[in-house]
C-alpha cells in the first residue's frame, strides 16, 4: 500500500540505523517521474519484504557544487516527499547536501549511509551512478563496498519515452518552460502541481467578474511558461475547474513580480489564508497585454468556456 506520508529521516544522524532489512535506491528524484516510479516499483521487484527506501537530497547538489549552473527544483522537498510516498517508498532519507556530506569518500558514504544507517541488504542505482568525494565512486566500487559490508547491487536501466528520448527531469523542465504541459504530464504520470498559500492581490478579477485566488510567492514547485492554462484547483481536497494565469497581467502594466492566481469556476467564498494545490492541465494561450479592461474581459470569457469544455472531457 502506498501513502503520501512516508517514514522520513532528515538528516545523518536521524537515519534509523541497521533495525529494519532495507532495499535502498539513491538519487536526486526531482519531479519523480515515471522513470522514478520504474525505480521504486523495481525495488519491491528485488526484495518484497525489505523496507522500500530512497535516499534523496534537500537540494540539487548543483546548488552546493556549482551554484550558477544549478536547475530549479520540479518540486519542492515536502512534495518530493509525498510524490515517493505515493509511487510506493515506505522510507524516505532527506540528506542534507551539505559540503561536509560532499566530501565523504566512497567508503565512508557505504558505511554511514547504507551499513550503519539503513541496514540495507540490497541497493538499486542506475549504470552511470556516482558517488562520494567528486564523484570517486561509482558501481564497481559500490559492488566492492556491498561484498564487504553486506549488501548486494543491482542496476536499472533508463526508462525511455516514445521518441527514444530518456525521461529525465532536464526534459519535463524543458517542457514547463515551453508551457506544454500536457506532454510534460505524460512524463510525470500525473499533473504538473504548483501549492502555496492564498494572498490578497489588486482585486482586478474581481473587478472585471472574474475573482481570483492569488498564489503566495514563491510557490512550491517549478512555475511553467507566462500564459493561461486549464486547470484544477484543489481546496480542502475538494478539486474545482479552474482559469490558471502566470505572469505580470501586462494590460495594467504595474506588477513586477511573476504572479499565479486561479479563477475557480463554482467557487463562491474567501480563500485568504488556505493552502490550494494548482494541476495544470493544458496550455491555452500566452500572456497577451489587451487595449482596455473590456477587452481583457472579453477575453478571459472566451478561455472560461475553453477551460470548461477541456476539463470536463
């Protein structure tokens, strides 16, 4: 059974120790995609009765090692969290990747980690993985370590999609940047997802008959391409249609700041202060700026009615 709220360990020293047999597998999992959920599913595959655990980091190691060259996060570490939860982990170890962590060799990374840490008796990585200080350690040293310590090694090979392209979270990136969000669905096996909080913004849908729930910033997860998409929103689990925009709403030409606020279609009531989950569905055109107010309502009528019949398909 999977769960959205899998046991956690937050740091080194949180890790459960050797208590439980273990099946572990170790990576970055941003967005976990469904090459990700291949990986997990793999796991129960390799040992059904062994705790089926991954080992992620609170960042990109990117954001340590070459900051400048570091990609924004798919998901933020709670969803990321919640994502393996539901593709089947029953354990989740968040390290930090601090540069003491970095600089583990190979050797102390299998011991502390894998051994000591998390008892595992089996673990699962991909044919390119690296490990420990710069990279040192790859699969025939962790095979080494595994002999030594008690684990064995088993690799998985690269889930592709239709176009022999490897899913990776580069490309689902790519993707969300280009506003293609159904595609970017397929790879993830499920909605792209934004959350935060509800904010009070300039009241300008309200004024125009189309009342919107503005996002705090910045949200958890990746924010796609400026426009106007079909969406659901949920509220209290509750899922309602909804007219999604991202962007600075050039008609009135005064915001700076990069905004997401939904129009919740059938919504009536206040949303200040709740936690909504944004699903973003299909891309329905760019953030265009309108001679006058009018003419933006106009406008925001006609995607209404696209939005609605996307949705209810």
């Amino acid at each position: 059974m999977t769960s959205l709220h899998p046991a956690v360990s937050w740091s080194l020293e949180d890790l459960p120790g050797p208590d439980t047999p273990r099946v572990v597998t170790i990576g970055k999992f941003d967005g976990v995609h469904i090459g990700h959920r291949e990986v997990i599913a793999e796991l129960g595959r390799i040992a059904p009765h062994a705790e089926a655990t991954v080992v992620t980091f609170d960042r990109h190691p990117k954001a340590l090692l070459t900051p400048d060259a570091s990609p924004l996060p798919l998901v933020s570490t709670q969803q990321k969290v919640e994502f393996l939860g539901g593709a089947g982990a029953s354990r989740v170890a968040v390290i930090p990747f601090t540069r003491e962590f970095a600089d583990l060799s190979p050797e102390d990374f299998a011991r502390t980690v894998l051994a000591e840490g998390l008892g595992a008796t089996a673990v699962l990585v991909g044919g390119d993985f690296r490990y420990g200080h710069l990279g040192a350690g790859d699969v025939d040293t962790l095979r080494a370590e595994g002999e030594r310590l008690g684990f064995d090694v088993h690799t998985v090979a690269d889930v592709v999609h239709d176009e022999g392209e490897r899913i990776s979270s580069t490309r689902i990136r790519r993707l969300l940047d280009d506003g293609d969000v159904s595609r970017a669905a397929q790879l993830l096996g499920r909605h792209h997802q934004l959350r935060s909080t509800v904010v009070q913004g300039y009241q300008r849908g309200r004024e125009l008959g189309y009342p919107t729930a503005n996002l705090e910033n910045p949200p958890e997860g990746f924010v796609p391409r400026d426009g106007v998409y079909a969406t659901w929103v949920d509220v209290d689990g509750v899922p309602y249609q909804a007219a999604t925009s991202i962007g600075v709403n050039p008609t009135f030409g005064d915001v700076s700041q990069r905004m997401v606020e939904s129009h919740l279609f059938g919504f009536d009531g206040l949303l200040y202060g709740s936690r909504v989950t944004v699903h973003f569905v299909e891309f329905i055109r760019g953030m265009n700026k309108f001679p006058d107010a009018k003419s933006l309502a106009d406008q925001m009528a006609a995607d209404a009615a696209q939005i609605k019949n996307i949705l209810s398909r």
